[in-house]
C-alpha cells in the first residue's frame, strides 16, 4: 500500500495508525480500525480528528492492526492529534475492546460514545484552553469534612474486609454488600473511598448509583465528607460543557472521585483503586439502546484488570450476584465473590410490619382495601405520612366502550393508549402517540366512553375521596401528591415535588416505582402496594425477583427513623396472599426468597445457571421479521461453535408492533457462556448476510433483562 507522501520534519518517516471512529454498527468497515497516516509517532489512546468522507471526525489511536492488503490502497493523513491531553490508557482501551466483543458491537462505536460528546466539536486550541481552566478552577468552597461515623461492628468488619489486602499479584475478590435499607451502606462507601484515596496519591474511585434521581442527595453527602476533593459527575442530566469538564477532570487524575449512573463505568480514570456499585440489583444499569451492556458486569470486569477493588451494595441483590457470592459448600467450591452481611438497621429502627390483605374478600371493583383507608387515616391524624405504589402512570390504561367493544388501541402500535386526565390526551406509551380523548365514541358513537382499570392519576382522585373528611393535627384537610413520570417531565421537578413531602408539606404520596427507590423519607410510616399480583405470574421469568425487591426497597422508606416511635408497616393487597413470595416478604427473608428462586431457575436451566442473547428484529411484516431471524439462525446452525447454543424460534415481541414497525425477537441459550460468546459472531455475519430490504434494524442483546 501506498502511504500519501507528507512532507514532514526531516528525519521523521510517515507512520501508519490504526485509527477507531463511531461508524453505524453494521457497517463493513465498522469491524476494525481505519488507517491513517502521520509524520512521527503517536501513542495508542491519542486522540486525533481524521477525515472521514467529506467530513471530519473524533478518533481514538488504537493499537496497531496490520493493515489489510489492498492494491492501490490510497492513505490519507490525519488532520489534528490532540498532544495536549494525555493518551488513554491501556486499561481503558482493554475495557473497550472488552465491551465491544462481549456485546458485538463495534469498537469505534463503544469507544467514542464513551467519550464526552463536546469533544467532537473542539479544536486543538480549543482543548488546550479547557484544559488550563480546569486546572485553575477547582470549583471548591472551604468548608470543614463531615466527621466519619463511628461504625458499628458490623459496618467494620464489612469494611476491613473490603480492604483487606489481596495475595501477592491477584486482583481482589468483589465484595456483595447484602445490607438492609437503613443498615449503613453509605457510610461503609464512604469510609471505603476515604481509606483509598489515603492509601495512593493518585488513587481514583468511581460510585455508582442507578438512577439519576439519586445523585444528588449522594453527591451531597460526599461533597460534605470530602470537601477539599474535586468530585467529578458523570450522568445524562448535564450539559454538554459539564460532562465535558467531569470527564476531563477524571481523565487527567484532578477529579479522584467520580459519581454517576451507568455510563460513569466507561469513563477514563487512570487511577482507578474502587468501584461501588450501589444497588448492583437495579435494571437501569442494563443500558437498553446501542451497545447494551451492563454496568455492573462491566465494573466487575474493569476492577478485575485494574486489581481495583469493587464493592457491590444492596439489600436484594441480583439473583446473579447472590448465586455468585455463595460461600463454599459440600462438593461446591463457593462463587468467586465474597459476602458481606449488615443485617442490622442502624439506631435499631425495626424493619416495617408487612400486613398482607386479602382482596379476595373485598367485592371486585375495590381498589383501597377498608383496612388500609383506616390505617392510613390513622397515620394522618398522628401527623405521619404515607406512600402508595402503583405500577401505572396515567388516569386509568384504557377507554372503553360499553356499547360496541371499541378501546382505546394505538393506531401504531399493538397497544393500548392510556387515559390522561388531566391534560384529556390519549398517550401512547410505547411510541408517544397523543390525541385529545374523542368526545364520543370513534367507532359507534356512543357518548358515554368508560375508563378501564386504575393509573396514579385516578388513584389519586379516588384517594382525595376516600380521604376527604380526615384532617391533619393542626385540623387542615390531608394533602395527597402524585409523582410519576407524567409530573416529573420538567427538570428540577421532582426535587421540588419530593421536597414538599420532606418538608411535611404532603401527608399521602401516590407514585409509579420511582419513589420507592433510595430515597430517604423520615416521615413516612406506611408504605402500600396495591396491585403487585401480575409480576407473579409474569411470563418475564426475573418479574418476581423485580417485585421482591420493589416491596422490600419500599418498605425500607417506612420507618427510618426511630425517633418517631410508632410502628411502620408495608401493606400488600393481594389475591395471593400465601404465595412463598409473601412469606418470606413478611419475614424480611431475603436468603429464602433467593434459594427458593434460584431452585426453580436452577431446574429449569434458566440464569444465573445458563447463558442468553436475544436477538431483535423490526419490519413492516411480522413474519419477514420471523424469517430473518429464523433464517440467520439455520445458516448459523451448522458452524462448529453453534454446538452448545440452543436457538429458540423467533416468536412476537411485546408489544409486538411500535411505532408501526413490526417487532420479533429469538432468545439463544447455552450452558457455557463462553461457548455462546464463541457462537454469536458466526450468527451477526448470516444476520448481516441474510438481511433484506425489508428488514429495517436488528440488534443483539447479551445478558438480556426482561425477556
Ligand atoms: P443505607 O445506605 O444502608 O440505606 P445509610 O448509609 O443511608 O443506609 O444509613 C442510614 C442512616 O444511618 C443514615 O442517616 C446514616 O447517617 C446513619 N448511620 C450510618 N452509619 C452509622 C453509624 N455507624 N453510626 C450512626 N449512624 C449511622
Ligand atoms: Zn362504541
Ligand atoms: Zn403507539
């Protein structure tokens, strides 16, 4: 190949690089690095703009990969190498490569959507003066530190053996921190991160929480107990400009500790000594878009390499995560993690009373149970507060018609359009579709339309109803507030929202699942969840393990604090109320809900005792989407390594069409993980072999969640 002739600096040869850019995932040449020439040398991890096309774009210099024998192979230079900031290193660059084999995508993509997306706009000039103001402005008040706790014997010993030294050369075991709501965790992180940052000059530490909702309260209390530290965050909430400056700060070492929700665990830190992953259970670590890996896994695979500590808190943790920190028994040699238990409740606030009511003896329409409406007057008169669950935002999911049968279906989507009263919209949830509610009804005319079902909205009219002749102490009417998705649009609003219920402001919640988690209401005494049935018999095999610990999270709201005395409880409505789940709720039994779990996964080969992928597909026919995939999976079948994966039919996805696109979707599984990892290559070349006009995306999805 022929290299462009550059005339250089003499003495210094034109080099060829191997250069990564964000190419479209499926493109031909998306598999390797491009090649780029350059006069003298450039380390891997530089980052430089190359011309790409017409255009220009961000690139990371990789390390080298022969190029590939082409006659007449014309190489262009590189247009800007970014000397001003230090190359990323080694470790990072493996977590990439890692990353992107793992969950077959292309390296350029994962590579440089983990970079802070202003840095494709900046010049060279441009960065260098970023860089200068970063290091001047440190963004620090002189304050004094929060004083560390005291621990308790059980935070200690949870902590000294988090720290515990390693053996000679090996990485650190990962610790699963399995401690009750309320049992100290926080404390134990930030003592974990103290300890660190004193052990190395350089030592860097990334915590990581799932929801956006929580970084601040956690960013808060670790600028309290290290104020002369440059914390860095990293979270989808910030400007353009702020993870810009996170990210550099984290990168050039000025910034030892970094906070932020999933995307924080590809972020460059050269110093990296501890990761915390704080409810390693939660979903939201699973990214669900491009490369969809999960934080969590990814944390453990970057601590590994770094022989970084890694720290894994919860009070349910994943079935996963639970199964691989089992200590050692007869003829098993234990899981690779070590556990750690904090059973205790700090200030020996006791764990809520779980009160199970069976809606079996209430006629079928009611929603709130006599016995609760009771419980929660007589918390109200006490100047206590209370929270209601509820999976469904919206007034109620369906307009229906009595007359005719018509309900409220997307026109795009094979769904219902949801009832939203306050603004009389039909919302799609799925596609976002929204239409004013029809005056009538559109197929018969009928005017009087009927809603089906209960969404927060109604839940909470319904409440105001039940609720309407009770007063506070001071003899006001009860407030009753809502925060769901629909309240909580604008930015700053659920702060404020969740503000009034801290100042005392609100003596009844109503919410979807995102009040349940983290967050930390002194006065709240009574948590209940009304309808959790349905996750009992889901088809989603994960939907109890998600349940047990939505109820458990909950109720860990109820009762923290001891000062004020009475008793919390955690109501469940439930037609099912001597289901084992229910037992071991009530006993706050964590363990024998997870060894009960675990023995009906383990029978039926389900995760964590085998390995899946799911494979998506979406076009305008169900069944071309079928016949893709099915097809891909036949050319696959014969290859060496499809011998330990099983390959499901491809079968509709729910809901099966959005937006007007049909969706399906084949489920692969394999006892060996390696082997599926082996097989889903072979499988991605007949995707992109067997793909047709009709076909309009397709993606895999390793370590699927909610199949
Ligand atoms: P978790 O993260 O496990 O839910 P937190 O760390 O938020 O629990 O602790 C619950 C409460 O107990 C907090 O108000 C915290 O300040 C307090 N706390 C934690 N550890 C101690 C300790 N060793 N001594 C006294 N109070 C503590
Ligand atoms: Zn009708
Ligand atoms: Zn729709």
């Amino acid at each position: 190949p022929s290299a462009d002739s550059e005339s250089g600096a003499p003495g210094q040869e034109s080099q060829v690089l191997s250069v990564l850019v964000a190419l479209p995932a499926h493109s031909p040449l998306s598999a390797t690095p491009l090649h780029y020439t350059h006069t003298g040398r450039l380390p891997p991890g530089t980052l430089v703009r190359v011309p790409l096309g017409a255009r220009a774009v961000l690139g990371v210099v990789w390390d080298d990969v022969p190029l590939p024998q082409q006659e007449g192979l014309q190489l262009r230079p590189l247009l800007e190498a970014f000397t001003a900031l230090p190359p990323l290193d080694a470790s990072w660059r493996r977590l990439v490569t890692f990353t992107a084999h793992y969950y077959q995508r292309s390296m350029g993509e994962v590579a440089l959507s983990a970079l802070p997306p202003q840095l494709r706009d900046l010049d060279g000039t441009q960065l260098a003066r970023r860089l200068r103001k970063l290091a001047a402005d440190k963004g620090l008040e002189a304050r004094t530190a929060s004083a560390p706790l005291p621990l308790t014997p059980q935070q200690q010993q949870a902590l000294d053996t988090l720290l515990a030294p390693a053996d000679g050369g090996t990485a650190p075991r990962p610790c699963l921190l399995f401690g009750s709501t309320g049992s100290g965790k926080t404390e134990v992180y930030l003592q974990a991160v103290a300890r660190t940052l004193e052990q190395e000059p350089g030592a860097q530490v990334l915590v990581m929480v799932p929801e956006i909702n929580l970084t601040p309260q956690l960013e808060q209390r670790f600028a309290d107990r290290f104020p002369d530290q440059r914390i860095a965050s990293m979270h989808s909430g910030l400007t353009p400009a702020q993870r810009l400056q996170g990210w550099l700060a984290a990168h050039t070492g000025q910034a030892r500790i970094v906070l932020g929700t999933r995307m924080a665990v590809l972020a460059s830190l050269p110093g990296l000594r501890l990761i915390v992953v704080d409810e390693e259970h939660d979903p939201s670590y699973k990214q669900q878009e491009g490369a969809r890996y999960s934080a969590r896994d990814l944390a453990i695979y970057r601590a590994h390499h770094a022989q970084a500590r890694i720290l894994l808190g919860s009070a349910t943790p994943s079935l996963e995560s639970w199964h691989q920190s089992r200590p050692a028994g007869d003829g098993d040699a234990g899981g690779r993690y070590l556990r750690l238990a904090m059973p205790a409740r700090i200030g020996a606030a006791p764990l809520p009373r779980v009160r199970l009511v069976d809606m079996n003896h209430q006629h079928r329409r009611c929603v709130f149970s006599p016995q609760l409406l009771e419980a929660m007057a007589e918390r109200a008169a006490r100047g206590e507060q209370s929270m209601v669950l509820l999976n469904r935002r919206g007034y109620a999911p369906v307009l229906h018609c009595a007359d005719c049968g018509w309900k409220s279906e997307c026109p795009h989507c094979s769904a219902y359009r949801v009832f939203h009263k306050i603004d009389r919209t039909l919302r799609c949830h799925h596609c976002g579709f929204t239409e004013r509610v029809p005056r009538a009804c559109p197929s018969c005319g009928n005017l009087d339309v009927q809603t089906l079902g209960q969404g927060t909205e109604q839940l909470e009219e319904a409440l105001a109803h039940e609720l309407r002749a009770l007063t506070r102490p001071d003899g006001q009417p009860l407030v009753i507030a809502r925060v769901d998705a629909d309240t909580t649009r604008h930015a700053g609003s659920l702060e404020q929202q969740l503000a009034r219920v801290h100042s005392g402001d609100v003596d009844v919640l109503v919410g979807t699942q995102m009040i349940a988690k983290g967050h930390d209401f002194r006065r709240i005494t009574l948590v209940a969840a009304l309808n959790p049935d349905t996750a009992l018999f889901s088809s989603d095999f994960r939907a109890p393990e998600r349940l047990f610990s939505l109820l458990l999270q909950a109720g860990g709201r109820a009762g923290r604090d001891a000062a004020i005395g009475s008793t919390s409880e955690l109501w469940v409505q439930t037609r099912f109320p001597t289901h084992a789940l229910f037992a071991a709720l009530q006993r706050h039994d964590y363990p024998a809900f997870a060894a009960q779990q675990l023995e009906e996964r383990a029978a039926a080969g389900m995760p964590p005792f085998s390995y899946q992928a799911l494979v998506r597909a979406e076009s305008r026919e169900q069944q071309a989407a079928q016949d893709f995939l099915n097809a891909a999976s036949s050319a696959a079948a014969d290859v060496p390594e499809a011998a330990e994966v099983f390959c499901y039919p491809a079968i509709p996805m729910t809901p099966q069409r959005v937006a007007n696109r049909e969706r399906a979707q084949m489920l692969l599984e394999s006892g060996n993980r390696a082997a599926l990892q082996r097989f889903l290559p072979q499988l991605a070349q007949q995707l992109h072999a067997q793909r047709n006009r009709t076909i309009l995306r397709w993606a895999i999805d390793v370590d699927p969640l909610g199949i």
